[in-house]
C-alpha cells in the first residue's frame, strides 16, 4: 500500500496559512474558467510568484489550499487543461511551500450523473458509483501529470503535496436541493477510490480526507457537533485521509474576536476527541476566518463569519497563538488571501482577505499574524 503513514503532528508556524484560488482566477484571466465561481482573485503567473515570494519568503508564511473547478479543468473526456493549472502549481514547487489541493464545483457536463453542474450529487447508489469513478479517476490523472511534468519537482509534489478528495464534500445537493446523501460513508467510498487509482499509478502522494462544513443532513437527530460525527461516521466507514474541516464561527454585533476564538477552539476540541487515536493531532482546518464588517457589503446580520474591523485585526494571530487548537491540528488555513474588489463582489466574501484588493500590501490582520508567524 501507497498510504503514507503519520507521526503524531501539532500545527507549527509553517503549518499556519491561506486558501486562494489563483489557478481559478488564472483560469478566468485566460478564458478558461466558463461558468466558474464568482469569487476568483484575477491572477497571472508573475502576480502569483511575486505575492507567493513575499509571503514564503518575508512573512513566514508556508502553506497554501487552491480549489480548482473541475469542470474549468476538465471540459470534455478528451481534453484537460492540465499546462494551464501548472502554470500557478509550480511557482508552489519553486517556492517549496506547502500545499493543499482539491476540485470543486462545477463539474463538467460529461461527468454529471444528475444533469446538472453544481447539484451533482445522486440519489441512487449506482450513479454515485459511476460519478465516485469519475471523480477518483480524474484525481489520478491529475496527480500523474503533475508527477510527470518537468515543471514539477517530485520531491515537493511527495512531501509537500496533499490532495484532499473534494471541496466541502457533505454540502453537495441534489437536484432536488437537500444535502442527505452527501453522507460520511460516500465521502468514504470517493477517498478509497482515489486511493486505489493513486495506488495503481503507483503515485505515493499525500491525502486529505474530502472536507466537511458541518451541513450534511443526513442524521435523524441533530448530532451534539456534526462535524465530530461525520468524522467519527467516516473513519468508521474505512475511509483514509487526515481528517479535513472548515470551521467557521458566527458572531452577532455584540460579540467580538474573543467569543469566536473561544467558538473555535470549542469545535476543535469537539472533532479531536471524535477522532481515531491515529489521526489526533492531525486535523487540518481547511478553512477559516471572518469578514470585514464593512456596512452596507457586510454586516453582522450577514449570515457570515465577521468582526469589527479593528477586532478582526488580532484576531488571525490570537487563533495562530492559541495553544488548545494548535495542540490538535496539523494545518489551520484562513479564508482567504486576497481581498475582492467590491465592484465584483459587494457582499461578506469579498472582505475576507488579508491583502488590498488592488494587491498593493497586507491589512492590519495579516501584518499583525506575519509578526507572530516571523518571531523566533
């Protein structure tokens, strides 16, 4: 068996840091992005490589999640646009930095069993089969360009790299809009058929489980923590992977940094005790973080995780600092790197960056995390 083994493992400084899709915003610069979400920061390889050289190299900071859209990959069965997402992938080789990969939605029109792009998860067993081949095959493929590409140090791709099954796995719909068989099982059942496609190629990479947001509605009773559950459910159910969450903690206009610090250590806690021995200590929080309260874009009835402003700005640090949390996770990465323009998105999920959004330098959240990250 290819499935790499771990040591017991607590998030270090270099295991702190951002999701952004920049071979998505990429994707879009160069048109090949169609039907794409809205929420790409426009990117081009030299912009990539000059923010990445910064960060890697001034403030500290060592890891990084990108979310390509499959279907922006993988348009046809016959044609992938595999020389295109290596173009931003290995500025991550060059710069050795550490890095989380995953698909997300949409799909491409050939893969959907369901008819449809973005609701694509079966209500019948034998469809799920036939996407789970899919989506495990396309994962393979991918790997194995990556593996083969002169762009790409293999070295990095096995010890740097991991591949996270899909993007927030138990909010898939379907077409009939509910999220009930995005369950832990299949989720289980699409990361075993990764693994045998990996193993087949013979490809001894690093893997994430899919990633869960605590929104499956699967469970007849809701359970104390849904995430701790859906894990527990999914290690039990044979699936492999370290464990892989987004955490997100709501705040109304009365509470602040240190009622959403304490929210989240509270749900690491939570899934960390729900997990196998092995997989203690390995969490990785795929996402996190808050939004600018910036009225009338965001607000703290937005429906979104936000903070005042001048209390988002400790808030990064605090949450790298905390000894609780970073005793049981392996990787805790914010949501996101780059500030949107408002003109292209006015609402919360614009705001939740820590760069300008003319990219022009860091915002007090981000400085004030780097000088953490940078102290000996």
């Amino acid at each position: 068996m290819l499935i790499a083994s771990f040591a017991a493992h607590a998030a270090s400084k270099w295991d702190i840091g951002f999701n952004e899709p920049f071979v998505a915003g990429y994707m879009q610069q160069v048109g090949q992005c169609e039907q794409c979400p809205t929420n790409s920061y426009p990117a081009n390889p030299s912009m990539v490589a000059s923010r990445l050289l910064d960060l890697v190299g001034t403030q500290h900071v060592g890891v990084y999640r990108e979310i390509i859209p499959l279907r922006a990959l993988r348009p046809t069965s016959t044609t992938n646009r595999y020389e295109t997402a290596i173009d931003i992938l290995s500025i991550y080789s060059n710069y050795n930095a550490n890095l989380v990969i995953t698909f997300g939605l949409p799909i491409p029109d050939w893969m959907s069993q369901t008819g449809s792009r973005d609701q694509i998860m079966p209500v019948d067993d034998a469809s799920w089969t036939v996407l789970k081949n899919s989506l495990s095959q396309e994962t393979g493929d991918f790997v194995r360009a990556l593996w083969n590409s002169p762009r790409i140090n293999r070295t990095w791709l096995q010890e740097r790299v991991y591949f996270e099954g899909f993007n927030e796995f138990d909010s898939l719909l379907t077409v009939q809009n509910t999220r009930d068989h995005a369950s832990p099982q299949r989720a289980a059942d699409l990361q075993n058929g990764i693994q045998t496609v990996l193993n087949s190629y013979g490809l001894p990479v690093h893997t994430l489980m899919p990633s869960v947001v605590g929104v499956y509605a699967g469970y007849s009773t809701q359970p104390p923590n849904l995430i701790a559950k859906y894990m527990s459910d999914y290690y039990a159910a044979g699936g492999t992977g370290l464990p892989n969450a987004h955490i997100y903690v709501n705040a109304n206009a009365s509470q602040g940094a240190s009622f959403m610090l304490a929210g989240l250590r509270a749900q690491v806690v939570a899934i960390s005790n729900a997990l196998p021995a092995s997989m203690k200590g390995q969490l990785y929080i795929g996402e996190t973080g808050a939004a600018d309260r910036l009225a009338p874009y965001c607000t703290a009835d937005s429906q979104a995780s936000t903070l005042d402003i001048a209390e988002r700005d400790g808030y990064y640090a605090s949450v790298a600092m905390d000894p609780t949390i970073a005793s049981r996770t392996h990787t805790i990465l914010f949501w996101r790197l780059m500030n949107l323009p408002i003109a292209q998105l006015p609402q919360c999920d614009a705001l939740y960056g820590v760069v300008h959004d003319d990219n022009s330098g860091y915002k007090g959240v981000g400085t004030n995390l780097f000088n953490y990250l940078k102290q000996p």
